[in-house]
C-alpha cells in the first residue's frame, strides 16, 4: 500500500511541477535567449535557487549518503559537499566578470580565450555535450535508485519515468521552467534533507549513536583515517574541477542580470552548500547504525525515508531527494542542448539557426539528449563512480583550459587541444590501470597534473610560434555576429577601440 502511495506522490508531484513550469513560462518570448538564457535577466534570488538546487543534486545526496562515504567511510561523506562549496566560491571570484561578454555557451567562451578558434570551439562543444549527457546519466540513475526503492517498481521503470518528469517540464517551460521549479525543490530538499538528518539523530540517539557502530578511521576527521588522506583529497578535488568546468553553472553566469547578481549568489550557494555538506554524512551513519547490512549502500537514503520515518514524513522525504535528482537534470539537460544548437548545430550546417527555429529544434534536441543520457543510465550502477569517472576524463581538460584561458593572454589554440588531450588520455590511461586508481582514489588529480605538464607545453609552443592575430574585441564579434539570428538583437558596428575587451 505504501508503495503505491509513493508513486502516486511522484507522479502528482511531477504534474505539479509541469504545470507551474507552463505556467511561469507561459509570457516569455519564443526566441534563443528566453528558451535557452531566460533573457539573460535572471535575477539574484533566482541563481542562487536554481544553483542551489543544482549543486545538492544526485552525488551530494544518494552518492555522499551511500556508496563508500556516508554510509560506509562516515565523516568523508562531508567530502562531496567540501569540494563543491569549494568550487562555486572560485567560480564566483574567477569567472563571475564573463557575464558581460554575453556567452551563450562554454564552447563560445573557450574559444574566446584563443582567438574564436573555431577547431577549439568544435572539439569542447562535442566534449561539452558528451559531459552534459554524463551527468544526465546520473541523475537518472540516481532518482531511479530512489523510485524503485520507494515505490517498489522495477529500476529500469523507474529510471524511465524520472527521465520522463524533469524531461516534460524542460521541454514545455525551457530554461525559465528550469530556474522556477529549481527554485521550488531547493526550498524542498533543503527542509527534507535537514528535517530527515535531525530526526535520524534522534532515532540513534544522538552523535554517540551515530558513529558507535562504525570503525574509528571512519569517524576521524572528514573520514581520513578510513579512506586515506589521498583519496579524501582527490574526491574534493574532483568535485570542485566539476564544479568549475561543468557547461550548466556557466549557464548560471551567462543567464544572469549582471556580474555583481552572479558573484553574490555564487557566495550565498558556497556557504549554503558548505554547511549543507555534514547532512548526507549524519544520513548515511545513521542508516549504517540502523542497519549496517545493507546489500547495495545506494539504497541507504531510501532505506531511511521508507523503513524507518513516519509515512508522511517518507513522502515529504521522497519528494526532497527526487528534487535533489531532477533539479540537477534539468539543468545539465539545458545546458546540453544549448550547446548542440549553438555550437554544434552551426558545425554541421554552417549556419546559426534563426530566432523563429530555435524554439522548436531546442524541444527536439531536449528529447534525444535526455534519451540519449537514459540509454548511458541503464547501463550503469553506481553513482559516484559514474560521476568522478565522467568528470576525471573529459571536465578536467575544460577546467585548466578555462583557468589558463582566463587568466593568460598568450594561451592559443595549440595549447588548448594540448590540454583536452592529455587530460583526458591520462585519466583513461589510469582508470585502465586498477592498481594506480586505487592508488589515488580516482583519475582526477593526476589528470590535472598531467594536463599542467601538457600546458607547459602548449606555453613553450604558443611562444615558440606567432600570437594570434585575432584580438579579443576581434573574437567577440566573431561570436556575437553568428550569436544574432537567435538572439534577434540588431548587430552594432564595434571597432576594435569599442568592443569590450576581455576581463583579466
């Protein structure tokens, strides 16, 4: 009976958030901007509820809960939400001043830093939108861990009607659906999530309960003594380059009302997301104390939400995680088709869709994207092996190349392929190799030296050849005039001395 009355829950709670979607989005107008940017006008308490809710997605809950941290390695369940409140504070120092150069995608803003080189823009647009599908793949995964514990319905189904209910409301609202019903469910997860920590305190009694029945490296400082002191930092690490090079919080900048707007609400949500970091800890121990024999630790938040909380209070809690999944989703899914129709829709046609199409290929692009994505889930299990594996191999080439694109004008497109290449060949080199991945935790702080080492290369040949010709007010116009078609807004004739120069 109770597993009815949960998925009858998540379905009316899915209409819901397709209605209000609809509704939010009913006014706004039909071109690229409102669909993909909302208007790039996106106000201050807006980002931070939509980042919010997009940093506290599938691996801050059922992966920091569950599989090897919180449930299993205690304190280093923390570790998640360390190295993500890490990442959005450096997002909002370093890259924050973009917003005035009217991005529309991470594509565009890499190839700006070397000259609008269009091979670089080609190449980080197809590993922009490989990444977005990735992370797709595990909020369906994620959110169909939870459906199927809840509702009692088998995993394939589940995964299946998660990526049917973010995947509706995305299509029907677009991105001003996106950051009302992100606002919404972080207001949701963050009451669930807090209120589903303190009572799991009180069921076993208290912090003297909570880590009696764990081993003492697991209750030592952030997990440390249990995992290693490697691991624990490459699992921070980690997340914090996903953070820094993952296409929808560059989104979040892009879309929003100005550079002050997205610097303050980048540091409300690290300190939120900071604090939020010690919940999925306190959750997972708690299962494990409750019970410690658990066959798949993915299942330790829904164990907690369906076997041991009242039933209504398991709802509330149903409705929190799940938003934690799909707030996420939604998101990655946006910023993935903005990629596809801005960047690699222009390579495969030559041309930039006009303003009366975008629309209407951005739906289409939304339902193969989010297939595509769901195809990847149902070949997967685990969470947050998914997720560092994903962002080891293709984010951490994004991450240095934005950083050195950035903050040194000398960097040209040798050096940037240089980086994507050796970034990602060494992550797979190390993944390939069993013993050098349990040696470090995960792929990605060796990737990221590696991709340094490759960098000092790409300066040695950026100063052994010819700068770039092409100046920074140059590449911009590059940009803006393909950008015009979908954005309907008249070209303005720039001259090197008027166009904005780039924020260093």
């Amino acid at each position: 009976m109770n597993s009815q009355l949960f998925l009858i829950t998540f379905v009316l709670y899915i209409v819901a958030m397709i209605v209000f979607g609809w509704w939010i989005s009913r006014h706004k107008r039909g071109n690229g901007d409102d669909f993909l940017l909302g208007g790039r006008s996106v106000p201050l308490f807006l980002t931070v509820g939509t980042t919010v809710a997009t940093m506290v997605g599938t691996g801050s809950s059922m992966g920091a809960v569950g599989f090897g941290f919180g449930y299993a390695n205690g304190w280093a369940g923390a570790l998640y939400g360390l190295g993500g409140a890490v990442g959005i504070l450096l997002l909002a120092v370093c890259f924050a001043p973009i917003r005035k150069l009217r991005f529309m995608t991470m594509s565009e803003e890499l190839a700006y830093y070397v000259g609008a080189n269009r091979l670089v823009r080609n190449v980080v647009a197809l590993l922009i939108y490989i990444a977005c599908i990735g992370w797709l793949g595990a909020h369906i995964l994620g959110g169909g861990l939870y459906l199927s514990w809840m509702a009692d319905i088998d995993l394939t189904t589940a995964r299946i009607l998660v990526a049917l209910g973010f995947g509706i409301y995305c299509v029907v609202g677009g991105y001003f659906a996106v950051i009302w019903t992100d606002t919404i469910q972080a207001v949701v997860l963050f009451a669930g999530f807090i209120l589903m920590a303190v009572l799991a305190l009180v069921e076993v009694g208290g912090f003297s309960g909570l880590t009696a029945g764990m081993d003492a490296g697991a209750t030592s400082f952030l997990g440390i003594g249990q995992i290693g002191a490697l691991p624990a930092l490459s699992l921070a690490a980690v997340i914090a380059i996903g953070v820094l090079a993952t296409p929808s919080f560059r989104q979040r900048i892009y879309s929003g009302k100005s550079v002050k707007s997205v610097r303050r609400s980048f540091l409300i949500t690290g300190v939120l997301y900071l604090g939020f970091s010690i919940i999925p800890a306190i959750i997972g121990m708690a299962t494990h104390a409750l019970n410690p024999g658990l066959e798949n630790s993915n299942f330790a938040f829904p164990f907690l939400a369906t076997e041991i909380m009242p039933l209504g209070l398991g709802l509330l809690l149903l409705v929190a995680g799940l938003s934690a999944t799909m707030s996420s989703a939604s998101s990655d899914a946006i910023a993935g088709v903005s990629t596809l129709i801005r960047d690699l829709y222009v390579r495969a046609t030559g041309r930039t869709p006009s303003a009366r199409n975008v629309v209407r290929f951005s739906r289409i692009a939304l339902v193969a994207t989010i297939g595509l994505a769901l195809l990847f889930a149902l070949a997967s299990d685990n969470v947050i092996t998914y997720i560092t594996r994903m962002i080891s191999t293709i984010l951490s080439g994004l991450f240095v190349s934005a950083m050195l694109g950035r903050f040194w004008p000398r960097y040209n497109w040798q050096g940037a392929i240089a980086t994507l290449i050796f970034a990602s060949a060494t992550s797979l080199t190390i993944i390939a190799n069993s013993d050098w991945t349990a040696f470090w935790g995960n792929p990605s702080i060796p990737a990221v030296l590696v991709a340094l080492v490759a960098l000092v290369a790409g300066v040695i040949v950026s100063l052994a050849t010819p700068a770039s010709r092409v100046t920074s007010a140059q590449a911009l116009a590059i940009l803006d005039q393909e950008r015009k078609r979908m954005e309907q807004v008249p070209e303005p004739t720039l001259t090197n001395a008027e166009a904005p120069a780039a924020p260093r």
